[in-house]
C-alpha cells in the first residue's frame, strides 16, 4: 500500500495543477474582486469540501468493485480528465462568471458567503478536479489522504485567487498549464488501463 503522505502529494499536486487554470481561480477572483474576501473563500471553502465528499464517495464506491473493472473505470475517468483539460487548452474562450454575481459590494457576510458558496458548487459539477479526485480514491483506496489533499489543493488556488490572482492571470500561460495537466491524466489513464488488462 502506498503511504499517506505520498497519496496525499499526488492528490495535492494532481488537483493544484489542474485547478491552477481553471474556472475556480477566475471565478473565486472575481468574487474577490466585487465582494469582501473573507465570505468569498468561506464560501468557497465549503463549496469544495462538499463537492470532495462527493467525489471521494465515488471514488470508495467504485474501489470496491473487482480489480481489472476498477482499473478500466480508473482509466476511462482519467482519460475523460485529459480529454477536457485538452479540449480547454486549445479553446479561445474563457468563461464569464461576472454575469453570475450582482454587482452590489454591500451585501452582508452571509449573502456574500451564499453567492460563493453557489457559484463554486456548481462549477465544480463534472470537473476534472472532481473526476481525479474519485479516480485517485478508487485507485489507491485511500480516501482521507486523498481528499485532504484535493481540498487544499483547491482552498488553495482560492486563496491564490484571492491574493495574487490577477498576478497569477497575467504570468501563467493557461493553455500550458492545461497541457501539462491533460498529460498528467493521460499518464494515469494509461497506467490504469495497462494494470486492467493485466488483471
């Protein structure tokens, strides 16, 4: 069995490099931007533990099904992973989460914590952090040091966002950046599947 602290790396690094890109960086920075960032992260804090309950629930569900099935679904989550990082990495458009939000500053904490709290649920819905998240839980069957490291990974892009997001906007090529990642699962998907037909 793998240790801890190592499952808990790949889950951390595996989710930070494909959150660093994506939708949660731009969305949490723009929430940042028009409301007080406390509620902001608060919100979006919960939002990820909920969804990484979730994903991690699946992950242990389909853990328990016969080793070569498990890798083949292993496999098929983290092709589809790379698949979307790719298709977003040569796509021109970005989203706009600023028609989500109000434009209104003087919301109070709890407001603000439920704009957060609703955009980032659902953009998280099928993403691909959500994917490698129940994909790394079946592959390795350990869902605490897993979802530990998939929540920080995301409270920290957040809190990223949040601090130096714009910065990180301006200096990151984000198609590479999804590039690598795609890679990333396609490596895994990989391994997955040589391990499924070897049974």
């Amino acid at each position: 069995m793998t240790p801890f602290l190592a499952v808990f790396a790949i889950a951390f690094g595996a989710i930070l490099l494909v959150e660093l890109p994506d939708k949660t960086l731009i969305a949490t920075l723009v929430l940042s931007t028009k409301y007080r960032p406390r509620p902001v992260l608060v919100g979006v804090a919960c939002a990820f533990a909920i969804q990484c309950v979730l994903a991690v629930t699946a992950g242990g569900l389909l853990h328990l099904l016969p080793h070569r099935i498990l890798e083949a679904i292993v496999a098929v989550l983290f092709a589809v992973g790379a698949f979307m990082l790719f298709r977003e990495s040569v796509s021109d458009e970005e989203d706009d989460i600023e028609d989500e939000t109000p434009a209104a500053v003087s919301l109070s904490n709890r407001r603000i914590f439920g704009i957060s709290f609703g955009v980032l649920f659902a953009a998280e819905w099928g993403d691909a952090s959500q994917l490698a998240t129940a994909g790394l839980v079946a592959r390795y069957g350990q869902p605490i040091a897993i979802g530990l490291g998939a929540f920080l990974a995301l409270v920290g892009v957040a809190v990223l966002a949040v601090l130096a997001g714009k910065a990180i906007l301006r200096k990151v090529p984000l198609e590479l950046v999804h590039r690598i990642a795609a890679g990333l699962f396609a490596v895994f998907a990989i391994v997955a599947g040589v391990a499924a037909i070897r049974g």
